[in-house]
C-alpha cells in the first residue's frame, strides 16, 4: 500500500501501529539506470540538431520535417537484398539482417530441400535460363516412421519438454486449455492423438508439437529427426481438411510447423507455412476488435482473450521470421486494434521445470513401425527444484518488445534507407529511448540476477526475452557500426558502436546463464539468431582494433569463437544453429585466415605438344572463328598429294608440293602464322624437324592423314588454311 501522507501519522502506520517518520529527502524508489539517462541525453541531443538545422532554436517552434534522402534510385533500391539460387536460378530475397545473406551460394548449409539436378549438357544453365525440374528427393538416411506412436509416459515428458522450453517465448499454446480439452476429447485405441477439434486442441496441434517437442529428448539424432518428421508428416496430411474449418487451434498448429521446418534448416518451407497461418489469422478476423460480439453474447470473454493472445502470437512470430530471413513483415499494428493484453495471474503460477544435468542413454534403438516406442529410460528429467514460470508476464513484454522491433525493422532496414539522413537518426534516438525505457520498466520478476546472485535459476523465456532485446539493440545501431572505419569509431553517430558492443557483451552473460541450465540444447530458434548477430558485432569490433596483438582483438575473436561453439551446441538440436555456426566460422576464417600464398605462373606451353586439331574444328564456334580468318572447309573432290603420316618412332615425310603453288613460301610453311591457332598458345610441330625418337601427333598426321569421314579428305590439306582457288592452286 501507499503512503497516503495523512499527518501527523498515514493510515498505514496507523493499522500497524507503527511510528510515523517521512523524511522527504528520502527516496527509496529504484535509481533510473545510466544507460535510460544517456539515451534521452542523446535524443535531446538530436533533437536540438534538427532545429539548428532547420534554423530554429531550441523551443523558438516546431521544425518542418527534412525530406527522406535516398542514396539508391528506384531502378537500384533492394537489389543488395537479392542472391541467386546455384539451383534453380531464381532470385531470392535476404535482407540485412538475415544470416542467409552471408551463406555462400551452392553452399552445403543451404536448405536441404529437394533440388533440381544437373542441365542435360552437364554444365549449369545460364542466369534467367529455363531450367529443366529434374527434382531430386531429399536424403532419407533412415527408413521413414508412417504411423509413429508414443507410449504414454513419454508423451507426457515430450509435451513437458515443449511447454516448458518451445512454447512460453511466442505463447503458441495455451497449456491448461489444450490439455484441458484434450482429456475431455474420447480416446481413440492405438494412439494418442484425440479425434476432436476444439479451440485449443486439434490432431494436426497435436502433432506438430511432437514433432517440435522431440527434438528436445536425449536420444540418438537419428530417432529424434525420424520421429520429427514422421509427427510433422501427419500434421501436413492434416492441413487441407483443417484449414478450410479452421480454428484457433489450426493457426497455431500452422505457425508452428512453419518453426519446426526452420529449425531443421529448411526455412523457406518454414516461411511458406508460416505465410499460410497468418493469412489463417487474416481469415478469422483476428485482428479485428470483438468487445461488440462480447456485448451481445455471441462470444465470451475467455473467447475474446484467446482471439487476442492468438493475434499477438502471430505477431510476435511475423517479426521473427522478419527478421530470420531479412524480409519485410506481414502484420503492422497500425491496421489493427487490439490492446495488449494482461498478464494471467494463473498462467503465471504455472511451474517451470529446470534440467540442470541431462543423462545421455547410448543403448536405445526403437523398431520402426513399433506401435508404442519406449523412450522412458532414455529421456533426462528435471533434477532441481521447479520455479514459477511467469509465462503470462512474458508474454506480456514479449509483445511490448515486439512492438519497437516493428519500428526498427521499418525504419533501419527498408529499402530506401539512407544511414546519413538527419529523419532517421531522429527516429533512431527515439527507438533508442524506447528499448532503454522497456529495459528500465520491466517487472523484478523478469530482471535478471545481479552479479551476486548469478546462481539463481531464471526461466529459459526470460533469458530469451533479454535476448531478443539484445538483438533488437543490435539490429537498431548496427548499420552505423558496420559502416564507420577505426579512425572514426569514436565520433559514431549516437554512440551506436558503444551500444553494440554492450549489447553483445551483455548476450554473452546470457549466453552463460543458459548454458548452465538448462542448456543451450533446450534453445529456441531465435536464440541461435541472436548468437549469430552478437558473433558479427564482436567480428566488427575485432576488425576495427589497431592492432592483432591487442588485448581487446584477441577477447574479441574469442568472443566470436564462444558464439561458434555455442550454436554448434544449440545444432545438437536445431540444425539452423548449425548453418549458422558454419557461416559465422566461414566468416571469421575470411576476416583473419592467413593469406593464401600466390600461385605460381603456369608453365610455358611445350612447343611440341600433341593436339587434336581434327577434334577442335568439330567444334562449331572454334570452325566459325577460322572461317572467319578465311578458311574454308575442304571437300572431297579436291587435288592434293596424299601423304604419309609420321608414326611411332619414325618421322613423318615432309611434304612436298602442296605449299609450291603459294607466292612467297618458296615450298616451307611459315608455323608463326598458325599460333593462335594452338589451344595452349604453341606452334605445331613441323614434321622435318621433329626427332625419330620423338612420339604423338603432329599437325602434318593431321591434315594429310586423308579419309572421307575425317575433317581432312586425303588431298584436300593442301587447301588449309588459305582456301581453294578454282581448285587449280591456292590463292592468298
């Protein structure tokens, strides 16, 4: 309660009997934090800048706003976000802050999605060609699961494994209200899927969260990825016969396959399905205010809040996949009215289960087509006390936090944006304000434990909360950091290196917390995103160091080596961790790999190399560029001595005759005319030179061997390379 101030003694100590003492110099209230009072320093700091700009003083009246500067024209803007496919030669988009922009095309981290084969001609077609759809199916390196079934206690844990560490960051399920309807639902013998479709619960929900929740069991790989794609399988069977009735049930269960083929790697799958639940959430009118149809009892209040957090689920994830793939969202708050909704007491009080240790089982290996596969023994429990969740509150500032992440993402990262505009560092210094206030108003149960008691479980939603704020700092500062050089890091535009630097530093505390419990196998997507992006910020600072043998590169390259081998951790589970350990490797090794030492110059071209001339002019361009020269093919009526061709280890018979009728040549070939001619830049050979000894072809072999089906008709040689003159000489 507040003191109401009454004197000489408020009505609190009044009821407690307590000596009343105010002393108004006094403030127990929490200290605003350093960072919130230089974030508004610096907005007032912009601010003022942009009257003097406009030639007002600070409060002489309002500035006009300064019209956007473009730095790209209409025909450039956006072309930086798109690469083409090694595979289908189509463009795909990947803006700036998408992890995909940096993987290497026809790389072996790109989505193990089915792929189009080889061009009949073994060569790869050209850019904006048809390409032939000779799709190959995916490696299927175990047999596939048509009917996977759980028995009950370990359908139990994976369920647990998923609300406890999948479901509470986006809030994709409610928890009692699935389980609620799923017990009242009839069972259906021989399996664990329910036949009903409620709000809440349907078979294609069900089993996208198995599928999504095995992935979390300590099993070998191999089980864990052919149960996921077994329950993913079902779901998909599923979709066509919900998804014309659909519920809230089915949009969730849609979103969530669109996650679960994100991280198994697969992610323009995985933003095709999650396409598909927004335009669900379109077709129920989710985004729609209902307090009408709840004043006129066609719907109840429960209904009306579960249509709300559903909305903002979606919103959430639409900002995720956002920012994953580095493309524009697909849900603005500004076309919707729905409020932020409050935290359920109830939801709340729901415990969190902490997995400190995770026993490894070696010795499992189901059957597949087994009607119940026993996984009890091989699956690690919780072994410390459970805490309260504090689902709902997270939630609750999950959407908060989202909601300043739309406006980064439509400010920092659209196509026009130009880093120098005095427009957008006004928008930044606010956005800036903003995260600083979120951080500063967040609830004590959501704050992280001080150094002292660092010890202290804290819930892996809430580390990823801190997470993704971290990621949103990053995101908002780090054009300005990736565009400054060393000399000029100090003088940065709003402190962003300053603020970059914090924030991957700050990830990095988190990144230890969760590795202590419960793992960073237990991660969520988004946190292998965030690891990826704090991996570039320390590269970034690493790279403006003066020197290598710095204090601070070395921490720095160590940091990013911390963030590679946290996400091959978080790749035991989720195989989008592990593309993303590959690209920030690759990275680093380009950024500070040794020079690779310079080739050594080919090697001079041997003047008496063997060559197939008669096989070059089969090819139809080289034949066209002698023609060109003025040669002219021979013919198999022509005059000419038929000759004798150098074999083995004899020489070849100089010729004679042929070149007596040529002005000038006095019967010798001058070879330096026929040069360019030679595939490697040699000369051929001339035969009345050439050693007994000496072996292969030469152009002599060639051109008088003689033969209707050869290129060279016997006694049409002598007409190479100058052409026929009525056939009675040869004429220059």
């Amino acid at each position: 309660m507040k003191c109401d101030g009454a004197q000489p003694s408020c009505a609190i100590c009044k009821v407690y009997k307590e000596e009343c003492v105010y002393n108004p110099e006094a403030d127990g209230r929490r200290s605003t934090p350093k960072a919130y009072v230089a974030a508004l320093e610096e907005r007032v700091r912009v601010l003022e800048g942009m009257l003097k700009n406009a030639g007002l003083e600070a409060g002489a009246g309002e500035a006009k706003p300064e019209p956007p500067e473009n730095e790209t024209t209409p025909e450039t803007a956006g072309l930086d976000r798109l690469k083409i496919d090694e595979t289908t030669g189509e463009l795909f988009e990947y803006g700036p802050t998408s992890l995909f922009k940096h993987v290497p095309e026809g790389s072996d981290d790109a989505s193990p999605a089915a792929t189009l084969g080889p061009s009949p001609m073994g060569a790869p077609p050209a850019v904006g060609a048809e390409r032939p759809a000779l799709l190959r199916p995916r490696e299927v390196m175990i047999a596939e699961l048509n009917c996977p079934e759980l028995d009950d206690t370990t359908h139990e844990k994976v369920l647990r494994l998923f609300f406890d560490y999948f479901n509470p960051q986006s809030f994709w399920v409610d928890e009692r209200k699935f389980r609620r309807d799923m017990a009242s639902s009839p069972v259906v013998d021989g399996t664990i899927i329910r036949a009903r479709r409620t709000a809440h619960y349907s078979p294609l929900l069900h089993n996208v969260i198995l599928a999504l929740g095995v992935a979390f069991l300590e099993i070998p790989v191999e089980v864990r990825e052919q149960l996921g794609i077994a329950f993913s399988k079902r779901a998909k069977d599923l979709l066509e016969e919900e998804a014309e009735t659909a519920m809230l049930s089915t949009v969730s269960g849609v979103l969530l396959l669109g996650s679960y083929h994100a991280s198994v790697a697969r992610h323009n799958l995985g933003f095709m399905y999650s396409g598909i639940g927004l335009r669900l959430v379109q077709a129920l009118g989710l985004g729609t205010n209902c307090n009408y149809w709840v004043t006129n009892g066609a719907i109840s209040e429960e209904t009306k809040q579960s249509r709300y957090n559903m909305w903002y689920c979606a919103y959430i994830l639409d900002k995720c996949w956002s920012t994953y793939v580095g493309r524009s969202a697909a849900l603005p708050l500004a076309q919707h009215d729905i409020p932020v909704p409050t935290p359920d007491a109830e939801e709340d009080e729901l415990i969190w289960h902490p997995i400190i240790h995770t026993p490894r089982s070696e010795t499992f290996d189901p059957k597949v087509g087994q009607a119940a596969i026993e996984l009890s023994d091989a699956i690690a429990t919780a072994n410390a006390e459970p805490v309260k969740g504090w689902r709902s509150t997270t939630f609750v500032w999950m959407i908060k936090l989202s909601i300043v992440a739309e406006r980064v993402l439509s400010t920092v990262y659209s196509i026009n944006f130009n880093i120098r505009s005095s427009n957008v560092r006004h928008v930044v210094s606010e956005l800036d304000v903003l995260l600083e206030k979120w951080l500063d108003s967040i609830p004590d149960e959501l704050r992280l434990p001080t150094a002292g008691r660092s010890e202290r479980v804290v819930p892996g939603h809430i580390l990823s909360l801190h997470a993704f704020h971290c990621f949103i700092l990053i995101l908002l500062h780090r054009p300005w950091f990736a565009n400054c050089s060393p000399t000029t890091l100090d003088a940065g535009p709003d402190g962003s290196v300053a603020k970059c630097e914090r924030a991957a530093a700050k990830f990095m505390t988190i990144l230890q917390m969760w590795r202590r419990c419960p793992g960073l196998r237990y991660s969520p997507v988004t946190l292998g995103q965030v690891a990826f992006s704090a991996g570039t910020v320390h590269l970034l600072s690493a790279s403006h160091c003066a020197s290598k043998q710095s204090r601070k590169f070395k921490a720095c390259v160590e940091h990013v080596q911390t963030c590679i081998t946290a996400l091959r951790e978080m790749g035991e589970t989720l195989k989008c961790a592990a593309v993303s350990a590959n690209t920030l490797q690759k990275l680093l090794d380009e950024s500070y790999a040794p020079a690779p030492p310079k080739p050594a110059p080919p090697p001079a071209p041997t003047p008496n190399a063997g060559f197939d001339i008669a096989a070059m002019l089969q090819n139809p361009m080289f034949a066209e560029q002698l023609k060109s020269l003025g040669w002219a093919p021979p013919t198999a009526g022509g005059a000419g001595p038929a000759l004798s061709t150098g074999t083995g280890g004899s020489a070849a018979s100089t010729p004679s005759g042929p070149m007596n009728g040529v002005p000038g040549t006095n019967g010798a070939i001058d070879w330096s005319l026929f040069g360019h001619l030679h595939p490697l830049g040699g000369m051929p050979m001339n035969p009345a030179n050439q050693g007994a000894g000496e072996q292969g072809q030469n152009i002599y072999d060639v051109l008088y061997a003689g033969g209707s089906e050869t290129a060279f008709p016997a006694g049409n040689a002598w007409q190479w390379p100058f052409g026929a003159s009525d056939g009675a000489g040869v004429g220059l």
